[in-house]
C-alpha cells in the first residue's frame, strides 16, 4: 500500500463523510489496511489532511504550468494559461476536498500556508507582463467565478461557462485603470 493509495482512501472518505468524518481510522477501513498503516506515514489526522491538501495543490499547479507553457504566446501567459486551466470541469472529488481545506483552514496552520503560498504565487504571477493591474483584475474575477463553483454556490452550463471565461479574457484587454493607478 503506497502513500498515495492512502491519500485516494482519505479523498474517498472526505468525498463521501465530509471533512469532519477526514478520521485515520476512517482511512485506515476505506484503504482497506490498519490504523497503523496509516499512523506510519501520517502521524496524525492533522498530517493526513495537509498531505492531501499538498498532494491536491501540487496536482492544480502541475495542471496550471502545463497551461501556462501553452498559453506562451499570448499577451499574459499567467493570467491566460490560469483560464485556461479553469475550463477542466470540477467534480465531486475537487469540491469535497475545497470544504475540507475550508473547514480545516482555522485550525491547520500548516493548510492555511500553504494555501497562502499558492495564492501569493499567484498573485506575483499577475504583477508581470505590460499590464499588471488589468491581468490582477482579470485574476480576480477568475478566481470569483472559479470559487462559486469550486464550492458548489452556483455550476454553470458548458456554454455558459465558455462565455464567462471568455469575458474574463476580455477583462485584460478592455482594461482601462482609473486615473491616477
């Protein structure tokens, strides 16, 4: 039973029980393996938790790059390559684990880091390019229209979809900063 085996348990526990039912023996029955297992790498349920945020984190930012790299020869690779990576559907599995961090976030420092990390890796993404206060607003709006349905508030049709981010590409190009920005 490899770490990551342990980690699919604890996505199918929180999909399934909600972060508050995120247990190690929890765990331990849906991977099929002692709590011990479980315990050996994850010393505690803290632990685990900031395992599956990381693990969840490094996949979205492997997914992100790869969008990216794609989006080089654009006007704003960061800002177009992060829409871009908003066009992949969220499922259950994506949502489940955004209300646990959620729920986790006023007790795990260690989540609450990393999640600061990312969001500050972001937002200095955004400070490049010819404009950086379009591509921040643009960001911001990604990121408005990404959590409404990251937290289930609100899932659009796909076409729907299409036109909300194509808006938000458009942010960056009618951008027009007050006077005195």
């Amino acid at each position: 039973m490899s770490r990551d085996d342990v980690l699919d348990a604890a996505e199918r526990v929180v999909v399934r029980l909600g972060a508050a039912g995120l247990s190690i023996d929890a765990v331990a029955q849906e991977a099929g393996v002692s709590k011990a297992t479980v315990v050996y790498d994850h010393k505690s349920k803290s632990a685990l938790l900031e395992a599956l945020v990381d693990r969840r984190v490094k996949s979205d930012m492997a997914h992100v790059e790869a969008c990216v790299e794609a989006a080089r020869n654009t006007v704003h690779a960061e800002l177009f390559g992060r829409i871009a990576a908003a066009e992949k559907k969220l499922d259950e599995v994506d949502r489940a684990i955004a209300v646990a961090v959620s729920a986790s976030m006023t007790s795990e420092a260690r989540v609450q880091q990393i999640m600061r990390d990312w969001t500050r890796m972001d937002l200095d993404a955004m400070a490049g390019g010819e404009k950086p206060r379009a591509a921040m607003m643009a960001y911001l709006a990604l990121m408005g229209f990404y959590s409404t349905e990251l937290f289930g508030f609100h899932t659009w049709p796909d076409d729907e979809r299409a036109r909300l981010l194509d808006d938000i590409r458009s942010v960056y190009a009618s951008f027009a900063p007050a006077v005195g920005s």
